[in-house]
C-alpha cells in the first residue's frame, strides 16, 4: 500500500500512518522548498488600493499567471478589470458549463500570455511548466492549500513570482467560508430525529435506512458537504449505522427505433413487468421500479439489469435520478428524546470544533505573511521540513529582501447597523432560526437561502462588513 499526498503536515502525516498501519520507517518526504519560487506579500487597506498595484505587478512579471480569488463573481469583476487594463485576461469558476472551462483550460495550455482569474476550482490536473505568477488576491483557506496553489508556478524550475495581497476590506471572506458549514444546533437535532423516526426504531439490526440527503438538506439547512459528515460521524464515531450501495427512485429512458419490438418480443418477467409498467409522456418513458417489483413479483435489481441490459445494447438511453442514501443499522439506535440530545450535542460540538479550526487555519495563514521571519522556512517549518543547510532565511521572499514585516490593514469597527438587520427580519418572516439570519445577513449561502432565491436581494451581505460573533442573533 502507498500513501501519497504533497501537503501532509507532521501531525497528519502521522495520523494517516496510525491509519493504515504504517510503520514510521515507512514514511518518506521530500523536501518542500523550491528555491525558483518568491514567496512576496503587500497589504492594502481596499481593493481600489490594490488594483493598481495587481495591474503593476503583472505589467513587471509577464507570462502566464494565475489570480487566485474566492468568490466566482470576483472571477468576473478582476478578469474585466484588467483587461480593461490591456491584459489578456480570463474568468474561470466552477460555476461555468463544461466545454467553456475546457477552452479556457486549453487556451491556457497553449498561450503564454493569458492571466487566469480563477477560484480554487482551476488548477487541479494543469501541469502547465512555465506559469510565471501564481497571486492570491484572497486570503487562502488554509497553508495547506497555499502551498498546492503557488505550487502550479515555475515547475520548469525558472523564477516565479508569488504574490499574496491582504486585503482589510475582504478579510471577512474568511468567517465567511469557515462559518458556511456549520448548521445551527436546531437543525443537526432535527436531521438526528429524522433519521431515528419511530420507523428506524423499530429495525432490527441490519435493518435498513433509506433517506435522500438532498432533501434532508433542504429541509434541515443543512449543506451536502456537512450532512455527509453527520452521517460518517454516525457510522465512524458513533457505530450507529454503515453506508451501503445508493439507489435510485426514479427511472426515465429513451426509447430507440428498436425498444418496441425488442421490448415486445422479450417473454422475461422482467420485460413484462417494465411494458406494463412505464408510461409514456412526450418522448420519454417513465417508470416505477418499486411499483413494478411488488406488481409483477419480480426481484428489483433483476428490473434494473433489464434496464442496463437494454441500455448498454442500444435499445434506450436510460437515465436513473432520485438518490436514496441507504444504511444498515449496526447498532440499537438512540430512542429517548434523552438520547437524541446527546447525540445531537456529540456531534455538534465536533462540528463546532472544527468550525473554530477552519478559522485557526486561516490565522496560521496570516501568521506567515504578517510575521517577523523569512516566508519559505515558515512554511516549510509547517510541513516539517527545513531550508537546505539548516538556512535561516531564503533570501528572495519579502522579509528577506526588505526585513520589514508586512502589516495587516484591519478595517475601521463598523457600528451596528439597525437598520440593515430589521431589513433582514422584516423579509424573513420565518424566524425559527437565528443562525440562517446571521448567514443571510453576511451572504453566506445555504439550502434554504438558496431556496428562497435571496442571492441577489440587498439584503443578502448586506452586513458583510460587521463581526460575525457580535451579530444579535449569533450571541
């Protein structure tokens, strides 16, 4: 068995080991500093303050780059700027269709002299030998990601430049992002309660849970990311349930010029319980597996190999939709309200703990940039690593060539704004949960915003530029 990963630090180098049972002779590493790459920093109070500044830096380093920024909107407004600018300069987020982020993935292949203005989205699988400039105009989430993102520049070892702006006026993206995961306490005990109902009680164990996480999440408010967390929590931590094979409720196909006769002249079960059983509407076919199988008495997963056979030779083009999660109950589920609610404050507080070190990572991160050492012994002292010769300072990062610490421009308090946040609670007049009025007021997306369609109602962000932990409703 081999491990591999580029940005393990020491404790979680150790933790994969202890994992998979590898003994410490068996980890090796490779150094982490590229002497090729400049690790630079400047600090702004706004970003009107360092756009000039952006368009300077690549006027001086020309070649291909990328600007590295949080949010997809940002990918738009930067690209627009410069080229407004004289730069050739694309947009690129994961909120692009398919063959528009191949052309610009291939377009930068092939030129060197395109500037990418991207999110984390861009990058993975481009192994692009002479990207000149790697920039972060947002704070990174973690030192782990800014090392697998400065990472893309000057893989054919000449000298890159990587910039990293702090910005007073955007560093609330940070409370933004690491705050968007954790749900409110009421919905991690109800999505608890739903799937311990009065039905998954009274299972055996090895009986099974069926659920649709997409629906959980509207209904609770709660992200995929996060839901699937509470369920690995309950298998992992809490030895409640096991994960099985997904299934699907719903089955639509096409049929070929050939469906009719081969349909027509299968006599399997199988056959005739799919032709007596999907209903035409327009030019599609729907049918009801489960329907079908408690009809006709025929094994459900023999009416979706028919239906796959069929599919895989051409006579329709099927298309399954409708996941159901499915888990085995490996362990007597909780069944007191009692019960419930610790369970639900077990996971909770992990959830929260974690919040709080999503937001640690970010200061780890600041911490390099604003401290009083050399850039690249920092970061590879993150990594366990050092300088070669036991070096103390690189010499080509900014404290190195200026000995001067960079400082971060803190935006001036803003005072409470009464009037945005009644705005607030005068459009959402459901008020069962404090949490997702914080979040609708610092922009910060969720299930049940986006179900609203607030996205680009004013008051969505409209207190993006308060604290987040003296909001009223998060105290």
């Amino acid at each position: 068995m081999v491990c591999l990963t580029a940005t393990a630090a020491p404790r979680v180098a150790q933790d994969i080991c202890k994992a998979f049972d590898i003994d410490e002779a068996g980890l090796f590493r490779t150094s982490t500093y590229r002497p090729n790459l400049h690790l630079l920093a400047e600090s702004g109070k706004t970003k009107a303050e360092l756009n000039p500044r952006l368009c300077k830096f690549l006027k001086e380093n020309p070649g291909p780059s990328i600007v590295y920024v949080t949010l997809q909107k940002q990918t738009e407004e930067l690209a627009l700027m410069l080229t407004r600018n004289g730069f050739k300069a694309k947009s690129f987020h994961a909120g692009m269709d398919a063959p528009s982020k191949a052309r610009i993935q291939e377009d930068f292949m092939r030129r060197n002299d395109l500037i990418i203005v991207a999110t984390i989205a861009f990058g993975m699988g481009i192994d692009k030998t002479n990207i000149r400039n790697v920039v972060h105009y947002n704070i990174p989430s973690s030192l782990e990601s800014y090392s697998q993102e400065i990472g893309r520049a000057g893989r054919d070892g000449a000298i890159s430049k990587c910039m990293f702006y702090v910005c007073g006026e955007d560093l609330h993206l940070r409370e933004m992002f690491a705050r968007g995961d954790l749900p409110s306490k009421e919905s991690v005990r109800g999505v608890i309660g739903d799937i311990f109902d009065r039905t998954t009680r009274g299972l055996p164990i090895g009986g099974e849970i069926k659920r649709s996480l997409i629906t959980q999440g509207k209904d609770f408010d709660i992200r995929a990311t996060t839901l699937a967390n509470i369920y690995a929590q309950l298998e992992l931590t809490h030895d409640l349930i096991r994960a099985t094979t997904p299934m699907y409720t719903k089955y639509t196909f096409k049929g070929s010029g050939e469906y009719s006769k081969r349909i027509n002249s299968d006599k399997s079960p199988e056959a005739h319980a799919i032709r007596q059983n999907a209903t035409k509407a327009s030019t599609l076919f729907h049918i009801d597996i489960d329907a079908a199988a408690n009809q006709f008495k025929v094994p459900r997963t023999d009416l979706i190999r028919k239906l796959n056979d069929l599919n895989e030779t051409g006579v329709l083009e099927l298309k399954p939709s409708g996941v159901l999660n499915v888990y085995k109950v490996t362990n007597t589920p909780p069944k007191t309200p009692g019960e419930i609610e610790n369970l639900t404050k077990s996971i909770y507080d992990v959830m929260a703990k974690r919040e709080k070190e999503a937001l640690l990572r970010t200061e780890q991160m600041l911490a390099l940039i604003t401290g009083k050492a050399c850039f690249t012994k920092a970061l590879a002292e993150h990594f366990g690593d050092s300088l070669p010769d036991d070096k103390k300072e690189c010499g080509h990062c900014t404290w190195c060539m200026t000995h001067v610490a960079v400082v971060q421009q803190i935006p001036d308090p803003v005072p409470f704004n009464d009037g945005r946040f009644k705005a607030i609670l005068n459009s959402i007049p459901a008020r069962d949960d404090a949490r997702l009025l914080a979040r609708i007021g610092f922009g910060i997306t969720s299930p049940r915003s986006t179900a609203m369609k607030l996205g680009r109602d004013p008051i969505f962000g409209s207190m993006d530029d308060h604290n987040f932990e003296v909001h009223p409703v998060c105290r």
